[in-house]
C-alpha cells in the first residue's frame, strides 16, 4: 500500500512514517503543502492520505476538496490540531474517511488507519 | 484577559506533552507576566484572530527545547539539527489547536508557527493586552507557556499580534 503524508511539519511525516512502519506499511510519498501534494498525484496513485489542516500555500481542506472534484475513491485521513466540531463536520462534506486529532498516540493513529482501510473492503 | 481563557492552555499543554513528548506535565500557578519578566532562548509563537485575537508562546531554555525536540521526535535533536524549528513549531501549534477547541461558541483560526532561537531574548508583550504566563514543569525541566488574548476589536488586538509580539 502507497500511502501520501501531506503536512507542514517534516516532523509530524516522520512520526506518522514510523507509525506506518509498524503496520507494516514502508511505502511512503510526502509533500508539505497543498501545492505540492496535487503536484505528487500528477505522477503517483496513493492509496491512501493523510492530509494536515493548516499549511502554507495550500491548506488541507482545500486540498480534499480540489481532490475529491475529480477523485471520489482514494480514502482520505485528515489529522490536524483542528478539533472543534464544526471543523470536523466541514472536513466531512468535503470528502475525508476518517478523522484523527493531534496530539495522537502511535496507537490511535495505526487504529484510524486500520480502520479507514478495512472499511473499503467489505468482509465477506 | 479574562482568566477563564487560561483553563483551554492548561489542558492543552498537559494533553500535548504527555501525548507527544511522553513526559508529566506540572502546571504552576499562572501569573501576569512581568515587564521585564522571563527571558527564554527558543519560543513557538502560535497568532490566533478572528473572535478573539492574540497569541499563545511557548518559551524553553535551549536544554529543554532540545531534550523536548527529540522526545517528540523520537531521534537526537540540537539545534543545529534541520528539524529544530520545525518541532518547536508543531508543539506550539498542537497547544494552540487543542486549546482552541476548549472554545466552543467563538470562532478562532490559528497562524501557522513562527520560532525563535535566540540567547535570552524577551518576547514583549503589548500594553493593552498583558500576557499570562502558566509555569510548567517536566522531568525535562521547566517551559513557560505565555498567552494573551482578547475579544476582537479592543484596542490594538488584531491578527497581527503575533507580530507584534516578537517586535517584528
Ligand atoms: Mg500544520
């Protein structure tokens, strides 16, 4: 599984990659904002994103929303600071599968991720 | 300031650093800073507007910074090291995001980080909005989280205050 970092915070991506690691996912893609997030999916098709709210340049939720016009399917994360309900529900309309709100522990975080991913595959 | 502000930092700086930096947080009693109170060497300054408007700053020593950097990064970090200012940044900005929350009927948007790294700077306050400093206490040492906020609109609080608070 492929999965795209998108935060500001080059140390938030290194958390969420060791994260990651344990689950046994090592195939990681990383941008810092916005921009350079839609300038990854140009060339890469993640299979999953975990998408910061607040970023120079682009934010998060414009960022969803600029995907989801054009990519309904690619499960979406938001993790960011933003924890006020409102926020939440925005994130929402705009097209995130999951939600996880920073500060997270390692264990939080891998359960989100199971989650969202086990979700797309109905068991049968 | 109304005090009642200074409960949402409280919390949040407890909740960020037992959840990030897995270290106890022990909170003093907050205090009106001083003028010429508390010099630090690093501070994550966090600028809110909107229905309140102000700013929240995280101040360590170098030590503490440091020892806090890399417990919440998982790897030694100086300050030398390229991910420095960006850890004290995200610390900066999960206190203020999570305290943010705590209120419930204002809306409130957050600035992305600004740090500091410097030797015994002060971060001034401005005069119509006096800064409330909670003392904090870790086994990593101590950090001073300093807040000042108000309603929008009353005199000389804006979304620039987070400039103007560290005199630029
Ligand atoms: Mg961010």
């Amino acid at each position: 599984m492929k999965v795209l970092l998108v935060d500001d915070s080059r140390t938030i991506r290194n958390i969420q990659k060791t994260v990651l690691a344990q689950i046994g996912h090592t195939d990681i893609l990383e941008a810092g904002d916005g921009i350079e997030a839609l300038k990854v999916l140009e060339t890469q098709t993640p299979d999953l994103m975990l998408v910061d709210w607040n970023m120079p340049n682009m934010d998060g939720i414009t960022l969803i929303r600029k995907v989801r016009e054009t990519n309904k399917k690619t499960p979406i994360i938001m993790c960011t600071t933003e924890a006020q309900k409102e926020r939440v529900i925005e994130a929402i309309k705009a097209g995130v599968n999951n939600y996880v709100v920073k500060p997270f522990n390692v264990e939080s975080l891998a359960e989100k991720i199971d989650q969202t991913m086990s979700k797309l595959q109905p068991s049968g | 300031m109304d005090v009642r502000l200074i409960n949402p930092f409280v919390m949040s700086v407890k909740r960020v650093f037992e959840t990030m930096v897995h270290v106890k947080m022990t909170v003093g009693k907050p205090y009106i800073k001083p003028e010429n109170g508390n010099s630090a060497d690093v501070s994550g300054i966090i600028g809110f507007s909107g229905d309140l408007a102000g700013c929240v700053v995280i101040s360590f020593s170098h030590d503490v910074a440091c020892k806090a950097a890399s417990q919440f990064a998982g790897i030694e970090i100086d300050e030398k090291h390229p991910d420095f200012a960006d850890a004290i940044g995200e610390l900066a900005n999960m206190v203020a995001g999570n305290a943010k929350k705590e209120f419930t009927d204002v809306n409130i948007r957050i600035s992305l980080p600004s740090v500091i790294i410097g030797n015994s700077f002060t971060v001034s306050g401005s005069k119509s909005a006096p800064r409330i400093v909670i003392p904090c206490q870790c086994e990593l040492g101590e950090l001073f989280v300093e807040v000042a906020m108000e309603p929008s609109g009353s005199s000389e609080t804006n979304s620039t205050q987070a400039n103007q608070a560290v005199g630029v």
